[in-house]
C-alpha cells in the first residue's frame, strides 16, 4: 500500500498551519514595530531637536531692528520674539505656534530700507506633528518665577510638548525653561 495515513496527512496539516500563523504575525509584528519606529521615534526626535532650537533662539533673543521689545507676542500655544539666529546682523522675527496639531515656526527677515518685517516674506514649516491635543505648549514667568502674562514682566520661558508616539495614546513629553540673557531688569 501506497500512500498517507490520516493520521500523517492531519500532522501535515498541524504543521503547516503553525508555520504560516507564525509567519503571519511576524508580519504583524514587524509591521507594528516599523510603525512605533516611524511615528514614534520621529515624533519624538523631531520634539527634542526643536526645544534644542528653542532654547539656543530664546537664549539669544533681542530687540527688533526696528527697536521693538525682544517678545512680541506670548500665549499659551503661540510666541513671537526675536533674534539673530543666522548671525548675519539683521535680527529675524521668529515665531512658534500650533495649528493642525502641529507645532510651526514661522521666520521672517527683515528688508528693505528702511527695515521691515513682511509677513508675505514670512518662511513658515512644521517642526513637531502629533502633538498631543489639548496642551499649553508655552508658560511664562517673571522674576519672581510667578506665572504672568504681561509680555514686560516675562523673564523665564517654558516650552513644553506632549507629542503621540502611537496610534494608542501613548506619548512622550519633555519640556524647557529658557531665561533670554538680553532682558535687563529696570
């Protein structure tokens, strides 16, 4: 007699479905592992080299060429201040803001003569995607480290992002405190 058992044939059959299940969530697994690497890890890179940004700016940050106050605007999701970032001597008007969940920064360069700063010539890009909701992204301080919003009074600067790493809710959060070494008490 020639031939397979029942018995062989049902072990075959054992066999090759353990085979392809595993290989089958290997698939999965890698898959979920390549959307943590992409979403997460990028989130989470592009959150730490902006408030590296942040701060090297917010440390240097100085009046206007036009004369204006180094902070222009100060809420809780956007702030305008400004600063040589480029060290070409004409001090950009540079500012952070939320839209879309997204954290963009916006710069514009002054021209002309007499100076001006455009808001059509404004560059503006996104810095950090999947912030969390919901968020104050900026605090301010005065002297005394009592929160204020009275734009004269600030003397400390905190920025802090909640960014998504997954599509489960899961997130990473640091934040920094920047004092502008240029503001000078009266």
């Amino acid at each position: 007699m020639k031939g397979f058992t029942i018995l062989e044939i049902i072990l075959s059959l054992v066999i090759m479905t353990f085979i392809t299940m595993t290989l089958f969530l290997l698939t999965i697994n890698l898959g979920n592992f390549n959307t943590y690497f992409t979403f997460g890890l990028g989130s989470y890179r592009d959150a730490q080299l902006t408030l590296t940004e942040i701060k090297k700016e917010l440390a240097s940050a100085q009046n206007s060429n036009l004369g204006g106050y180094f902070l222009e605007e100060a809420t809780s999701t956007k702030i305008t201040f400004y600063s040589d970032i480029d060290q070409d001597g004409l001090i950009e008007k540079i500012s952070y803001f939320v839209e879309n969940n997204q954290l963009k920064k916006s710069i514009i360069t002054p021209t002309g003569n007499p100076l001006i700063y455009d808001p059509n010539q404004a560059k503006t890009r996104i810095v950090v995607n999947n912030l969390a909701s919901t968020q104050d992204i900026f605090s301010y301080f005065d002297k005394n480290y009592a929160t204020t919003s009275d734009i004269s009074k600030i003397r400390l600067v905190k920025v802090d992002l909640k960014v998504k790493t997954d599509f489960r809710g899961n997130f990473f959060e640091n934040y920094i405190i920047v004092a502008p070494r240029n503001v000078k008490d009266k």
